[in-house]
C-alpha cells in the first residue's frame, strides 16, 4: 500500500517514490511505495515510516534520490 504524503503536505503534484530498507549487508529486507509533491518531501516521510531502519534508499524510478542512515544522516543523490 503507498502511503501518500497529501495529509501532510496539502494538495499540489505529487511523484511517486520507493522506499527501500536494507539490511547490515545491503539487502534489501523492506520496500514501500509512497508518493509525495518534492524529493525533500519524500525524504521526510521515508524517515518517519523508516524511523527504526539500519539503512534505507529513496528512489523514484531509476533515479536515486537520497540514502538515509539509521543516524538520521541524510546523503543526496548529486548525479542528476
């Protein structure tokens, strides 16, 4: 189920992302779609979702938007 970020950012685009967790070897060991109106946006509800998570991926299609660490360390994708 995706979770929609509508509530929380009020009505405007919204693009849809994945949000992958992964484990202590990089594996991914959860994914959920979300969709949200920026990559900032999407970035913020991926961290309150994922809270407890080692590690997780932000991606909206090919593109990798962000990498979040459990540290709450944000790391942006800077090859557009």
């Amino acid at each position: 189920m995706a979770i929609n970020a509508l509530a929380i950012w009020g009505w405007c685009s919204m693009a849809d992302y994945r949000v992958y967790s992964l484990d202590e070897f990089g594996k991914i060991n959860y994914a959920e779609g979300i969709s949200a109106p920026s990559d900032t946006a999407a970035i913020a509800l991926a961290r309150e979702i994922r809270a407890n998570a080692r590690k997780c991926e932000i991606w909206q299609g090919r593109r990798l938007v962000a990498t979040v660490a459990g540290s709450g360390v944000v790391q942006l994708d800077t090859q557009r």
